[in-house]
C-alpha cells in the first residue's frame, strides 16, 4: 500500500499538521490508515490519546533509525495508507523513510529558512534515487499560508521552487484555528464546534482538496509505473 512521508529538516514547517489533515481526510473516506510517529515531538501520538480518534487511524510510536523501515514494511502489509511523520532533520532514519516511499510531501512556510530545509530534503531524496536506481515522487506543499494575502516572502519562495522545477501541490495548507485546535482537543475537523472554532467548513474543505491531490499524484504513480 501507498507510502507517503512527510519530510523537512526545518522544524515548525507545519509537517506534523499537513500529515495528520491527510490522515483524516483518508479515514473520513473509509480508508485504513496507518500513522508511523517519527517525531521525537510525538504531537500525532499525543493526538491520538485524547478523545476521538477515528477507528480508521493507527498510530504507530516509539519509532527508532534500526527499526522504521521494518515498521514501514510491517504497516505496508495491512494498512491502505501508510504515513510517516518524520523527525526535523536530515538523518539517517528520514533517509531510509524516503527510500521506502512512494510519495514525500514536503512542507515549507513562506521563508527562505524553510526554502533551505525543503532543498535539502531534496538532496536526500535525489541521494535515495540514485541508492535504489528508481525515481521518488516528491512535491512540496506550502503550509501556514494566509487565506487572503500572498506575502512577498511566500512570493520569494514560489519564485524559487518554480526557477527549479520543484513540483509544488496547488493546494496550499492555510493558517486555521480549527488546525491547531485538533492538537488540543483531538478528534477530527468534523467534531469541533462551529461555534466556538472559525472557519470549520472552510478547514474542512482545505484538508479534502488537498487529500485530492495527493490521490490525484498516487493514482498518476502507479499508472505510469503500469505504463
């Protein structure tokens, strides 16, 4: 079953977010998820004991550099999804989660901070290719971003991906309450109450059409690979 990690060695790219949205967006539609916890941070774990949690969504925690790919392999064989949440730097264990995957998703806000964690990400994902001699799927997905306006800093960093043929998903992660507030009171975007969250529907529509996409680019994969 589809790998896909999420990846930047830039902490606070908005990757634990963006992984668990995927995640819940899956399960919504009835998919079995797994959630491999590579984070020392283990917010998805810690998520995933507060109320709410769907039964469509493993976590999987306690994950070290000897064992993740094992663990990805394992999940592999049982879950429809398979997604790992990757520790914020440039490691051995993201390098063998990158080697394993079918997708990786690369969170970047709009700062030339995250540009330089995104463009390393890159080069383990091009040293991983050329270990494995096959190509890595991999885009970048812009996270935090305001619903309103595109700042100049964000302009920069789209300017750059594009110079470098960096594919980047049409869906942009944007900056929402209902976002952080899964990390406080865990279950789904669906549970939060209108009217104590702004913008539910709105979160809720951002997490779907980005789940499409990366469908979208699953679903491409494996029909060139038939091709």
């Amino acid at each position: 079953m589809p790998v896909i990690s999420f990846a930047n060695p830039k902490g606070g790219a908005g990757k634990t977010t963006t992984a668990l949205l995927l995640a819940l967006e899956l399960a919504e539609r009835g998919a079995q998820v797994c959630v491999i916890d590579a984070d020392p941070e283990r917010w998805i774990s810690q998520w995933g004991g507060l109320p709410g949690k769907p039964e469509g969504i493993t976590i999987l925690g306690d994950i070290t550099e000897d064992s993740i790919v094992e663990r990805i392999d394992e999940a592999a064989q049982d879950a429809q999804f398979v997604i790992v949440d990757l520790e914020g730097t440039a490691s051995l264990m993201v390098a063998n989660a990158i080697g394993m995957s079918d997708l990786v998703v690369i969170p970047l806000q709009g700062s030339s901070m995250d540009a330089k964690g995104g463009a390393k990400t890159i080069r383990l994902i091009r040293n991983q290719e050329r270990m494995a001699r096959r190509s890595i799927p991999h885009a970048v997905a812009l996270t935090r971003t305001s619903a309103a306006v595109t700042s100049r800093a964000m302009k920069n960093v789209q300017a750059q991906l594009s110079q470098a043929g960096i594919e980047v998903f049409a869906t942009p992660i944007v900056e929402r309450a209902a976002f952080r507030d899964l990390f406080d009171y865990g279950g789904t975007l669906g549970a939060l109450d209108p009217a104590l969250v702004s913008n539910v529907a709105k979160a809720q529509a951002n997490a779907r059409a980005f789940a499409g996409e990366v469908l979208a680019r699953l679903k491409a994969v494996r029909m060139a690979e038939v091709g």
